[in-house]
C-alpha cells in the first residue's frame, strides 16, 4: 500500500530544496499530480494533504475520475498532458484547465473554434520535440517560432507555455537547459517539464511545473 500523503510531504521538501539550491522561490515551481492509472480515492487522498492540481494523459478517463471531485473542489487545477485528438477537443476545453499538448496547426484550429464556441478558454502550452524524435509528439525546436505566431496570429489563441518529455534513456539536462531558453525567447511565463525521476533536475533549470506520478502515487500497473 502506497502512503500517498507520506510520499507528498517528502515530495515537497525535496521540491523545497531543489528551488532554495537554484536560488528559486519554492513558490515558483508547481507540482502536478499525474494520477493518470489511479482511483478517484488515490485523488482524494492527495486532495486531503492540501494537493490542487493535477495531470492526467487521456480526456475520457479524466472525464469519469473528475466528475465528482470538480464539484467537491472548485479550486482544483486539471492539466492535460496526453495527447489530444481533434475529435476529443470540445470535451477536453470543457474539462480542462490547461492543456499542454499542443502540437500540431490541425489542433489549434480546433481548440480555437472550441474556445470561441464553448466560452471556456483553458491555458496552452505548446509540446515541444525537444529531442527530435520521430515518434514523439511535439513541435520541432526549428517550427516553433513559426508555430507560435501561427497559432497567435491565425487562430487568435494565446500561448501561456512550452512543456516536453525529453528522451529517455539520456541525461535530460541539456535538453531542460534548451527549453528554458525557448521560453526565454519566446516570453513564455510557463515551462512544464521533469517528472519522478529527474523532477530536480528540471527545477534547477527552470521548470515552473513538473509532473509527477510515481513517486507520489507509486508505480502504475
Ligand atoms: C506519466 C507522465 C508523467 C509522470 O511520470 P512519472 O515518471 O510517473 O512521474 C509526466 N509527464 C507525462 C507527459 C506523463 O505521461
């Protein structure tokens, strides 16, 4: 049995610590709960130790676990960090707080006639490929700036953030180091990355949202 509240506090003293060593206010780094795999009671839990916000990585799971605990927490934050089909957009702008996959022209427009349709406007960060692998998702560092004025000047959306998921099996620190910089660059307030194992890390470089679920909420099956 995973001690969900346990593993919270010690998560946030290490976020603590990570922030006062980058000479970072801990304020500044936000802690996303991916519960993707979990119950709504492992939520419940982590609600209960004073957690807000969470991730998860498909629209129609988050759609049944969040009913109920939207309604009991008006303060919660819902992230979208899983890739999203244009069919799903109009469920996932319903749901969803901030979406941080935005990837592709396609998926903009769509979340772009949602926006306006629905009058519910979550944050977007953009995905980048910040390793430019080929399966992954995510804008190429190269389209980006174009991506981005794309979605500003075409389909009028605004632009909060830059999130990724750098190759695994390598060292993620150069590509943290990357990211900080394009959203230097580009003026972004928000950059989501670095997860269970490498959250710190991601910390000292610049991250303003990490996304973590194993060490919070134990392996998933
Ligand atoms: C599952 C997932 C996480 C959390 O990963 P852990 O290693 O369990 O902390 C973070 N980001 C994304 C995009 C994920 O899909």
């Amino acid at each position: 049995m995973e001690n969900i509240a346990q593993n919270m506090a010690a998560l946030r003293r290490r976020i603590g610590e990570a922030s006062q060593k980058a000479g970072r206010d801990p304020e500044s780094v936000r802690l996303i709960a991916v519960s993707k795999f979990k119950t709504e009671s492992d939520v419940r839990v982590a609600l209960g130790a004073g957690q807000r916000v969470f991730g998860e990585n498909r629209v129609q799971e988050a759609k049944e676990k969040f009913k109920v605990l939207r309604a009991d927490y008006p303060d919660l934050e819902l992230h979208l960090i899983g890739p999203l089909q244009t069919n799903k957009v109009d469920d996932a702008v319903r749901l969803f707080d901030v979406i941080e996959t935005l990837d592709r022209p396609k998926l903009a427009e769509a979340l772009a006639q949602a926006i306006k349709k629905l009058g519910r406007a979550p944050r977007l960060y953009v995905q980048v490929n910040i390793g430019t692998e080929p399966q992954k998702a995510g804008v190429a560092v190269a389209d980006l700036k174009s991506f981005l004025l794309f979605c500003r000047e075409v389909c009028g959306l605004t632009i909060s953030g830059l999130m990724c998921i750098p190759p695994q099996a390598e060292d993620p620190e150069s590509y943290f180091k990357q990211m900080k910089l394009l959203a230097d660059q580009q003026a972004l307030p928000h950059l989501s990355m670095g997860m269970s194992s490498d959250f710190e890390k991601a910390i000292a470089c610049g991250a303003t949202h990490v996304r973590v679920g194993t060490a919070l909420f134990g392996e998933r099956v």
